[in-house]
C-alpha cells in the first residue's frame, strides 16, 4: 500500500492513498482535496456503493470550484472518511442532484 494522505476539515478526519490520489488526478481531472468540499455541499446527496462487503457511499455534489463530483468515501468511523475515488458526475447524476435540489 502506499503513502497515506490525512486531512482534518471542520472537525472531520479524511485520509487516502496518496498513490492512488495521483492515479485519480491524472485518470479523472479530480484532486482528492477538491473531492473533499463535495462532502460539505448542503445538497449533496449520497447512495450506496458498497463493494465486496466492504460498505461505501457514492456522495454528488459541486466543489468550490463550482464542478458537479461523485466522490466514493468509506465510513472509517467516529468522523473519519476515507476517501476512494472522484471523478466528474455523469449526465443521471447531475440530472438526480438537480432533482434533489429543486424538490428542497
């Protein structure tokens, strides 16, 4: 495994894979630190996307950047995320937070 990253926002402890942070860069335009401002959009929404057991979410919402993200997180525990990967969200995924927006 290779070097772990941490990063403590607003009292919330979130770490990754420093390796697969830059593979993730490169493949999808996304830094894990942008991912990091998705968890704090007041109308991000989150399903599901757990893997093999393991149990993980997929959270849309926009960066401060103003992009529109999917960022994949695993609940480490007491206010502490890892962070699995983040890429741009797909044309159902933008459609779907519209919707969740407009019925708010």
């Amino acid at each position: 495994m290779g070097t772990e990253d941490k990063r403590v926002v607003q009292g919330y402890v979130f770490t990754w894979d420093a390796q697969k942070a830059d593979t993730n860069l490169k493949k999808h335009d996304v830094s894990f630190l942008e991912a990091l401002d998705v968890l704090f959009d007041p109308y991000y929404y989150a399903e599901d996307a757990s893997v093999a057991g393991e149990e993980r979410y997929a959270v849309v919402g926009h960066s401060k950047k103003e992009r529109l993200l999917c960022v994949v997180v695993k609940d480490e525990g007491y206010e502490a995320w890892r962070i699995i990967s983040a890429r741009p969200a797909t044309p159902q995924e933008r459609l779907r937070y519209e919707e969740e927006t407009d019925s708010r």
